[in-house]
C-alpha cells in the first residue's frame, strides 16, 4: 500500500472521526467511514435544541481556548468543510 490509509487516518484525526474500517479480501480492500461525534450531533432530529445548544456553546469554549483569536468563520470551517 503507499499513503493513502495514513492520509486517511490523519484526516479522521483532524476531524475527531473514529478511524476508518479496512476489510481485504485477495483481490479487494474495502474503507467504512464512521461518522464522527459532532456530526453526528447536529444530525439529531428535531426536538433536541436545548442539549445542542449547551453542546455547541461547550465546543466553542474548548476550541476558543486552543485558539483564543478565531474568528466565526474559522470556526465554520472547522467544523463545516
């Protein structure tokens, strides 16, 4: 293999995903991606406002605190793209 499956751990890192799932047979691997947490917390239906909201305040919090000058947009892009 070259770098790829090291690329793609490094990137699930980056974005606090859990590590992609490798299945080989003898001629074909096959890659599961799992969500991550905060994916899938803004995914939750309708209904759960209230602990999003408290979920959402709570990681501006720890992300301002690794990065005390980023802007909203930094922020979007963190965890938007």
């Amino acid at each position: 293999m070259g770098s790829g499956v090291k690329r793609m751990k490094d990137i699930c890192k980056l974005e606090h995903s859990p590590n992609p799932k490798i299945d080989y047979t003898d001629i074909h691997f096959y890659v599961t991606f799992k969500p991550s947490e905060e994916y899938l917390e803004m995914a939750k239906p309708a209904g759960s406002e209230v602990a999003t909201t408290q979920k959402t305040t709570q990681k501006i919090i720890e992300y301002l605190r690794i990065k005390p000058n980023a802007t909203r947009k930094d922020m979007a892009v963190h965890w938007y793209n």
